[in-house]
C-alpha cells in the first residue's frame, strides 16, 4: 500500500490512546493507566509526603522522586531489570527532571512526592508513555502542575528520497519495530505550547532532518494533551456528578 | 498458514465529539503539519461552569486575585497583563474576589479542630510523632495528652521515661488538631475523654476528601443481627476506625447516676484508658462492624461523601441485601447496589 507504514497508519497518525484515571484503590494517592497502541503502562503517585529519607528533605520545596519498574514479560524477551539497570535509572533521572520542572514545588516544602511507573507491555515510545501516564496520576493526586506534560515520538525514515523524489516525511509515534528500524526521539512538551521539557534520542540522524522530527513530535504532542484532557475532564464529571447525588 | 484476525479495539464512547478522533494531523494548503499549538488555550470549564484542568486560563481580567490551585502566567510581551491559570483539575471557587480551584481529590491538609485518627510512627523524648495522612506528620507532645491520675497531676521526668506505656509505636488514636504552625505542621491533643487510645475494632482509609465535614463527627450506631452498638470515629484526614462500643465516662456520672468529681473520675478512666488490651468482641459485633466498614469503603468508591445519614441508609441497604441471602463479595456489584439503595432511599426521606 502506498504511503502507510507496516501498522497501517499514515505518517502523521497516532496509535490508539485509551486512559484511565484512578484506577488504584489502595493507598497511592492518585493513579493512571494508559495505552498508546500495544505500549501499556500503570503509574502511582504518592505525595506531597513526608520524605523516606534525610537527604531528600528540601528547606523549601517538595522532592520529587521516580521509580520505574520494567514487568519481565513486558518485552518481547522475558528480561528482569533490576534496580540498577541501566535503562530504568535513564528512565527515571528523565521522569524525574521534567517532573521537578513542571510541578509547583515551592507549595511543598519538606515533602516528597513520588512516581512509580509500572511498564506492562512495550511496543515503542516507552519513555512518552510514562511520562503521560505520570501526568495523569499528578492530576488524579491533586498535585499542582503548571500545565500538562505530554510526550510523543518521532522517527525519521533513513532513505534519502521516497518514491516520488521528494524527502520522506518524518513518522509520529512510532512502534516497536519502527523504534529498533529507524532512528527516533522522543520529545515532551508543557501543555500544547512549544516548550520543550525533554527531548531524547538515541540514535544518529542527519541535522536537517531533525528540526521537521522535533516538529512533528511537538504537534503530536499537542493531540496527546487533548486527548488526555477530554479523559480528566470526563472522570472530573463523573465525580462530581456521584458527589452531586 | 492460518490467517490470524485480530478483533478491532471496542470503540471509545469519549471520542464522539471529535471530529479527527484524535489519530491524525491536519494538513495545511502548503503540506506542512497544522500547528495547534499555535491556537489559543481554551478555557472550557468556565463556560460550562464545569471543570478546569492544569494549564487553563480561568480568568486574564486583573481585577481577581489568585487564591489556592492558581499560578500566575508569565506575560506573553515585557510588561504585559498576566492571567490566572489553574494548576488543579477541580472546580473553580470564588470569595469574593478571590478565585481558587478545589480539585477533585487532594490530600488532607489540617485544620485546627478537626477530629483526627492517627497512627503513632515514632516515639521521641517528650512526644510522639503522628501519621494523620498529611504531607506532614503531626506531633503529639506529652504535655498534651491526660496522663493518668487525674488532669492536675504534674507531668514528671517519670512520665518521660514511660512514655512508651501511654502510646507506642503503631498504635491508633483518636486526637483533635490543637494548634497549626506557619508552615502547617499540625500539633494534636487528646485532652478529653472523647479522645485517646483505639482498639476494640477496625481501621480504614478513604480518601480525604470523601468524609463530610459535620458537628459530631464520633457516631454510635445501634446495629441488627445482635450486634449491639458500634462506634465509628470518622476521621476528617480519612483514617476511620469502627469499633464495639464502650461506655464514655461522661462528667454526668457514673453507673449509679451520682456525679463523679473530675479528679476522681480521670483516675477511674486513665487506668484503662491506655490498655493495649482488646475486651472479648462476640462474632455477631465483628460481622456488623466489618459490615459497616464495607458500606463505608463501598460509598467512597462510588464517590458519594460519607457522613452521618449515608452510613446509616447505607447499613440499612446492606442489611437488606443480606437478607435477600447475597452475601458480602459474593460479586463486585454488591457494594455498587447498595449505594445506589441508599441514594434512593435518601432521595425519598
């Protein structure tokens, strides 16, 4: 088929989004799960609370702290990685910085508040799935944000020129195979403006290329906030209606 | 090779309205991506005087102050007006002209006189330190509880080394939010025979926000089955306790009917106020007190607020329930079922 990508969708298309908001009863204070395609992740947050430890004890603002946990079967070979694998420290020192950021920290001084990520199912993007996922329990925990931080991936195709003569046209939110194929990056924006929170990519790529990359990232990111804001709007008028009763 | 049909995802009911479905990037007349970061932030909830999410600008008009879950935008050119953003998901609030954002689900924050359950963390010199579910734990010091032999004994370096033999690690309690510092740490009391030692029962968590706040926030519930009166202490952090009954010792008097001068009457409590001891609790009691602990988990879940009234139409439906010979986690919808047969019942008076 002309122009689609192996998953059938067009370079400009988004996987399925499905999130939910809450979904932990237990003593998490607030709680995600999200779906970007086959990428499946769980997210709970804990905080502002007193700090596990002395030298997370901030004078003047709260600590944010992340724990990113990989479930074995979540790949496509069953790995178990540890606590100090180098893949979940990476995961969580970039959850964290942006967190640190974009929450209103000074409101909290000598507290915590922790994320933990749990990574079911990985199918590409897993980084921007945490971080959307992390964004939704904050919400749900009634922590302070300045805006949304929403994340979405780009890839670039590494031919030269299509079929048609002209350069390809970057790939948003690419899958697994895609991920492992061609070079991608991963960008996080606050809300749907252009401010970028954190950008990663771990492959070469060419430097003209990258700026089309970003931009496709950046506007995917802008139909990931919305997408997730029209789900805590929903869950938002469902509490409220119960409370209304 | 058998071909392999995958059954399409269920179609999300959220994605009506929109008309893109969330899945593609418009295409503008020179083929570059439409940007929609470019257009202006909505500021939905406002108009529907519904809901408002981070990021959204709930006011640009200089003349409201900011108040709680608000930030103040940077201006968009040097010396601009700035406008007033939510940072909560919530309802907006306005005093006068003060507007604030109240969000869906938040953590207790304390608030002098409110009635409190707690659990002790640690013991040091002169005071416990005291989990009420708030970003900070609270201190209970020594000066403030009722030490036994009466409320005018003089709190001695004894005292200090027992302190454990009051309340240790991990025990519950019941206190009043006594006083606040600047930075909120909150500071409990358990001078009053309301107050002191839990045991005798159960304890639970709900969220913060889901306990009303009302005038008495102890009830005492007359329960079926020969269950005999129940306690509940409806912490306003959340923490609830739900135990048998025991008679307060009420300046009022005691058993006789004549009065009991104070002096006297603190000996009499203090002796069992701090036993660590559970009295013998009959089989019939344990199943209405976890009844009623499940009511009470039942109507936080389902997002109605647990006050007085809600707890005894919801006891009353759940007894229903059980005389219609379903029982308790028989399936995941009973609890569902008998919130909703309380909110009827309430509906009708």
């Amino acid at each position: 088929m002309e122009g689609l990508r192996n998953d059938g969708r067009r370079w400009n298309e988004l996987r399925r989004i499905h999130c939910q908001l809450s979904t932990s009863s237990t003593n998490a204070d607030g709680s995600s799960y999200i779906e970007q395609g086959f990428t499946k992740v769980l997210c709970n947050v804990t905080g502002p609370a007193e700090p596990s430890s002395r030298q997370k004890v901030k004078q003047d603002s709260a600590t944010v702290s992340c724990e990113v946990y990989f479930a074995a079967f979540s790949g496509t070979d069953r790995i178990k990685r540890g606590r100090n694998d180098k893949k979940v420290q990476e995961l969580q020192t970039a959850i964290q910085k942006t967190f640190s950021s974009i929450i209103l920290t000074h409101l909290f001084s000598r507290s915590e508040i922790t994320i933990s990520v749990h990574i079911l199912s990985q199918d590409g993007g897993t980084l921007a799935a945490c971080i959307n996922a992390a964004t939704l329990a904050l919400i749900d925990a009634g922590i302070p944000l300045k805006d949304y931080v929403c994340a979405c991936t780009a890839g670039q195709s590494t031919s030269i020129f299509d079929n048609e003569g002209a350069s390809p046209d970057p790939w948003l939110d690419v899958n697994y195979l895609e991920e492992s194929d061609i070079p991608s990056l991963t960008v996080a924006t606050v809300g749907d403006s252009e401010k970028i929170v954190a950008l990663n990519m771990e492959n070469k790529v060419r430097i003209e290329k990258l700026e089309a990359m970003i931009a496709v990232g950046i506007s995917g990111c802008a139909k990931v906030r919305a997408i997730m804001d029209k789900e805590v709007r929903r869950h938002g008028k469902q509490k409220l209606e119960a409370q209304g009763e | 090779m058998p071909i392999q049909i995958i059954a399409p995802a269920p179609f999300v009911a959220a994605d009506e309205e929109d008309d893109e479905g969330g899945v593609s990037l418009g295409l503008d007349n020179d083929g570059d991506i439409a940007m929609d970061g470019d257009a202006p932030r909505r500021t939905v909830g406002r108009q529907t005087g519904g809901i408002v999410t981070p990021g959204e600008v709930v006011t640009e008009d200089p003349q409201w102050m900011r108040g709680h879950g608000t930030y103040l935008s940077q201006p968009l050119v040097p010396g601009g007006s700035q406008s007033i953003v939510s940072s909560l998901a919530g309802t907006i609030s306005k005093t006068n002209k003060l507007l604030s954002i109240r969000a869906l689900k938040f953590r207790y924050v304390p608030e002098i006189g409110d009635l409190v359950v707690g659990r002790i963390l640690e013991v040091q010199t002169k005071r416990w330190r005291v989990d009420i579910a708030a970003p900070h734990s609270a201190t209970l010091l020594l000066s403030s509880i009722n030490l036994p032999g009466g409320i005018l004994r003089k709190r001695t370096s004894t005292d200090e080394l027992q302190i454990r033999t009051f309340f240790s690690e991990g025990d519950l309690l019941v206190a009043e939010v006594q006083t606040l510092s600047n930075d909120g740490l909150a500071s409990l009391h358990t001078r009053s025979l309301k107050y002191g030692k839990l045991r005798n029962g159960v304890f639970m968590t709900i969220d913060a926000g889901m306990v009303r706040r009302m005038k008495s926030h102890v009830l005492t519930m007359n329960t079926s089955n020969g269950g005999g009166e129940v306690d509940i202490y409806l912490g306003v952090n959340g923490y609830i306790y739900i135990a048998k009954h025991t008679t307060p010792l009420t300046e009022s008097g005691g058993p006789e009917g004549k009065s009991v001068s104070i002096t006297r009457l603190e000996e009499e409590a203090s002796e069992a106020i701090y036993s660590n001891v559970n009295e013998e609790i009959s089989p019939e009691t344990r199943a209405e007190i976890a009844r009623i602990a499940c009511v009470i988990g039942a109507l936080a879940r389902n997002g109605v607020k647990v006050d007085e009234e809600m707890v005894h139409l919801g006891y009353e439906a759940a007894l229903e329930e059980f005389l219609q010979g379903l029982e308790w986690g028989s399936d995941g919808e009973a609890g569902k079922r008998v919130v909703e047969a309380a909110l009827v019942k309430r509906r009708e008076g």
